[in-house]
C-alpha cells in the first residue's frame, strides 16, 4: 500500500493550502495514509498538524507513529473517542485535548481554535478522522452544518484541511455530503 503516498503528496501539493479534501480510501490503507500525511507531507514542510480523532484512541496513533520512528512533535490532537472507549488517561501529554463524545460538535470546533490559537504562528494541517465514524455518531444534518463550520475555520488559516473517509463504509448521503463540503474528494486505489 505504499503507492498512497505518492498520490496523496502529490494532490496535496497540487491544491496547495486552503483547499478542503477528502481522501476516500480503503481500511487496509489506514495507516499508509497516516503515514503519508503526517511524515510525507506535515514533518517535511515542517508543518504542525491539527488531528481529530473520532475512530482511533490518539495515545493509539502516537504510539504507532513513535513505533514506526515518526516524529510526533508538531502533531497535536482534538481526541474525540478515547473517553466512549474509556482509554482517557489524566497523564496524558499537552498535545492531546479531549472532547467527552464525538457528538458534541460544538466542542470539537471550540477546541480545535484552541490548538489554533495556541500555535498562531504555525502552519497546520488538519486531518479529521474518519468522517465515516462521525457519521455513525451524528445526524448528516448537523454533521453538514458541522463540517461547513470546520472548513471555513480551516481555509481562513490557510490550513491544508483533509477528511479521511472509508469507502467500504460510504453510504450515499455521507457521499453527497462530502460533496457539498469538500472541494475535492479524491478515492486512492
């Protein structure tokens, strides 16, 4: 699954900053995307990286980069399942926020300005992860209204704003949601 990053780096290179996208793309590619995203692309520009956590615990995902001897210095995270998981540890390091349920999207929004406002001088990419998750936690409705929220925020930093979104799980009103909202939805094979 290694040719993911090459397509991965290479769009988001194409559309710059500023442009939303959604990358649908296998279970299997997960962690190739990851991968991709936050060493390929967000420590080589020298990016820091907004992540929001709605399927994965983040002590999970740092510890999995950290495995792989990827530098998790500039990745923060908005972690949005490890208290429905009970996986919330009070000795968690000042790069994780904590949000109590991924339906309480107003939190989310609140918190990812803080880690904007704390790092004002910083580039960012934000990944939300995965959309397919949130969706299973939130009427399409408010998801939409949500999402709109997050990527205005997003682009008027000129952030890099990525969706992950898993094309086994796609349901057809997810998908057209993602259209209204995303500028580019890109399906990696």
């Amino acid at each position: 699954m290694e040719e993911v990053a090459p397509q991965i780096i290479g769009k988001l290179n194409e559309l710059g900053p500023a442009v939303s996208i959604d990358l649908n793309i296998s279970v299997e590619a997960y962690f190739d995307t990851l991968t991709a995203l936050i060493d390929r692309f967000c420590n080589k520009k020298g990016l820091s990286c907004i992540y929001i956590s709605v399927t994965v615990p983040a002590s999970t995902i740092r510890s999995a980069l950290e495995s792989l001897e990827i530098s998790t210095d500039k990745l923060r995270f908005v972690d949005c399942i490890s208290f429905a998981t009970m996986e919330c540890s009070t000795d968690d390091d000042a790069q994780t926020v904590f949000v109590e349920s991924p339906t309480m999207l107003e939190y989310v929004i609140l918190k990812t300005e803080y880690l904007f406002r704390k790092g004002r001088d910083e580039q960012f990419m934000v990944i939300m992860d995965s959309v397919n998750s949130l969706a299973a936690h939130n009427e399409v409705r408010m998801l939409y209204e949500f999402m709109q929220v997050l990527m205005a925020s997003t682009k008027s930093r000129g952030a890099y704003p990525v969706l992950l979104s898993i094309e086994e799980q796609m349901k057809p009103e997810l998908l057209e949601m993602l259209q209204l909202v995303c500028d580019q939805i890109v399906t990696l094979k």
